[in-house]
C-alpha cells in the first residue's frame, strides 16, 4: 500500500474512533457544563436578592487599643452555615461574605464595613464591645460614580492580592511589630497600616484609592499527597513537616535528629506558624484601586498604589504579590493602539464591576481565595490608634459618652 492511501485509511479509523467516543461521551460533558450553568444561575439569582448594608466608622480623636481588640470583632465573620443540598443545589444557597474598606475620597480617609442586613445588629454589637468611643452610621456605597469613556485617558487602575507562599505561613502582624505589648509607650509602637493611611491621605483633587477585603467563613480545600482533604490547619502541619525535614536527607544511626539541627531562624518559623494555625482562619479576597477623574491620572501615585502592602510582607515568612492588574496606557500607534485602548477598556469594566459587587467568592467574577488568621487580618484591617496622625484620617471632634442603648444583646 502506497504512502498515501495508509495515511487516508489511518485519518478515516481515527475519525471513526473520535466519533464514536464523542457520541458516547457526548451526554456525560453536555450534562456536566449544563449542571455548572444550572448552578451558577441559582448563586447568581441567590445574591442578587441578598439586602446589603454599608457601615462607616467614625473614628475618635483618642483610642489606643492594639489590633488585638479587632480581632474579637473578627470572628464574627466566621459565619459558617453551608445549608443543606436541597438549598445549595436548587435554591442556589451560598455562605455570607463581608467585605472591610478603606477609602480615599480626595485624601479624606473613611472606613467601611459591608454586612449582609441580616448581620447588621451583630457586627455593631460587636464592634461596640471594643469600641464603645466610635459611631457607626450606615451611608451610600461610594462606588455609584460614573465610569469615564475610554480614548480620553487613563482613568482607573487596579489589581488583586494574592498571598506568595502557602495559606499557613503567616504575613508580618502585629505581633512580630510588637503593638501587643503593654509596657511600649504609644509613640514607640510602629503601625503597619500607618504608610497605608499616609498614602490615602495623601491624594489629592479628583483622586480616589479604594482597599476591599473581602471574607468569608473557611471551607477546607488542602489536599495532600495522598489525596486526603483537609483545611488550612492540615496545610500548616505539613508545611511545618517540610521544615523539620530541612534538605530531607535521611538521617543515619548516630546522627543528630531533624528537629535538632533546625535554625534559630527556622525554629522561630515553626512556632509562628503554629500560633498563626490556633487562630480562626478566614477566606480572603483583597482589591485595590486607583480611581480619578478624566485627565487627572497621575501615574507617580502607582508605586504608592503598589506599596501600601509592603509593611506586611516577610521574607522569612509571608507577603502579598500582585495579580489580574488592569493595566494602563502606553503610547501605542495606529490600530494596535485602538485595539490595546479597547481592550483595557473591556478589563477596566470588568474590574471595576467586580469590585463594585464585592463579587470574589462566587460568580460572576469568581476566584480562589487565600486564608488569613484573625491576627494576620487584625494587622491589615483594624481601627487605627493615636499612632497614624495624618491631618485627613476622619475622626470624631468630640468623645461619645456610650454606645445606643437599643443594641441586641
């Protein structure tokens, strides 16, 4: 048989294969995509009939509790309910998340907390218990701005966080910074929010940054190497595992145990995880975004944008890299220039509504969260002391006397 018609007769049987398989396989991938879309559209429809609410915190002239205190408040985020398969498969249940901010409106530095309606009386219960000095008042979401027409300058700029080592090796808290302790004067104690706070300030006519982290309750998705599930807990035993296995030698007879060839460094690593793991754990999302007014983009406040998370990342331990940036202008030419303007108009809008539905955990703009520690998210979101001075973080003129009276209980 001649080249040609071998290379025919071969085409013809692997067509005949390849159809036979689809058809066979054809109402196991229809039925797959079809359940995915069922069960998108029950979420979609789910939130959708969620009742928000956004809180502002008014901050006091005098308060000098550490992030220990925010950690309390924390745990009521850990709302846990998953509902049954009857409501997550037809009624399309999914857990509540919350969403903490940090906003600059032209350099006017506000805090913000959205809640699910139904959790309201909670989180300010909470809140108070600390905080009994600050006001908590609900106000309009500060995202119902209007979106520039692209081709007249860059006007929105964004990117995600994503965590640059495993969930259970920490990011620098509080603790490592040393806020904790009693015996330190308040002007000796270095906040880590604090260049964060300066940077809000610091924006000027037509500039807004907003900060959002959102949280849910953690839902186990380790899997080891053995393909047993387990949560974040799981996760750090191994990674403490990995330590103490060092170059994972074997050790021979006679020879010093793992454990007592570790580090000071690598020992210190050990302990911090392990304080870091018998805290409550929280799924995370965070957003940062520079927004300003058409032809007022200043491109000298990206590295600032870029930086504001700098204060808690380790080398020894964990940070923050940035991910799903939306770009910005470059002096392209002609027709790649329309088609790149046109493109980063399609990602702007994306990000933009994405982070106006606080949408991370589920669809339309769903992605895969990272864990934070109650103490790991107390440093990156807490109610700043008398440490942060900048002229334009909002503050209350006068002391309130005590929280309303009418709080659940």
């Amino acid at each position: 048989m001649d080249p040609i018609s071998l290379f025919f007769d071969s085409f013809r049987g692997l067509a005949s294969t390849s159809s036979n398989f689809l058809i066979f396989f054809a109402p196991f991938i229809l039925g797959y995509f079809s359940w995915k879309l069922w069960i998108m559209y029950i979420q979609t429809d789910f939130i959708s009939k969620i009742k928000w609410v956004m809180l502002e915190i008014h901050l006091p002239r005098e308060i000098y509790k550490t992030p220990q205190a925010m950690e309390i408040i924390l745990l009521s985020f850990d709302q846990g309910g998953k509902g049954s398969k009857y409501e997550r498969w037809w009624k399309g249940f999914v857990q509540v998340w919350f969403s903490l901010e940090i906003v600059s409106i032209e350099g006017a530095v506000r805090f913000f907390i959205r809640v699910p309606y139904f959790y309201k009386d909670l989180i300010e219960s909470r809140i108070y218990s600390q905080f009994p000095e600050i006001e908590i008042s609900e106000a309009p979401d500060y995202t119902e701005v209007p979106i520039p027409a692209e081709g007249h300058g860059v006007s929105l700029f964004g990117f995600e966080l994503q965590l640059t080592k495993p969930d259970p090796i920490p990011i620098k808290t509080y603790v490592e910074y040393e806020m904790h302790k009693a015996f330190l004067d308040e002007k000796q104690r270095f906040d880590p929010m604090t260049p964060m706070i300066e940077f809000l300030g610091s924006q000027g006519p037509g500039d807004q940054v907003w900060i959002q982290i959102l949280v849910k309750a953690h839902r186990g998705r380790y899997v080891d190497a053995e393909g047993k599930q387990g949560d974040w807990r799981d996760e750090a035993k191994a990674e403490i595992k990995k330590i103490m296995e060092g170059d994972k030698k074997a050790t021979k007879e006679g020879e010093v145990p793992p454990a007592l060839r570790l580090t000071k460094a690598q020992g210190d690593n050990i302990a911090i995880i392990e304080r870091n793991a018998a805290k409550v754990g929280l799924d995370c999302g965070i957003r940062a975004v520079y927004v300003a007014s058409p032809g007022k983009f200043k491109v000298n406040n990206l590295p600032g944008l870029a930086g504001m998370f700098n204060a808690f990342n380790s080398a020894d331990l964990n940070g923050f890299k940035r991910v799903n940036s939306t770009g910005f202008d470059v002096p392209w030419e002609d027709v790649d220039r329309w088609l790149h303007i046109h493109r980063l108009g399609a990602v702007r809008r994306r990000f933009f509504d994405a982070y106006k539905r606080r949408s991370y955990f589920y669809p339309p703009y769903q992605r895969k969260p990272f864990v934070l520690s109650v103490e790991e998210l107390a440093t990156v979101f807490h109610i700043p002391s008398a440490i942060a001075e900048t002229p334009t973080l909002r503050r209350l003129e006068s002391k309130k006397s005590e929280p309303p009276h009418n709080l659940p209980i």
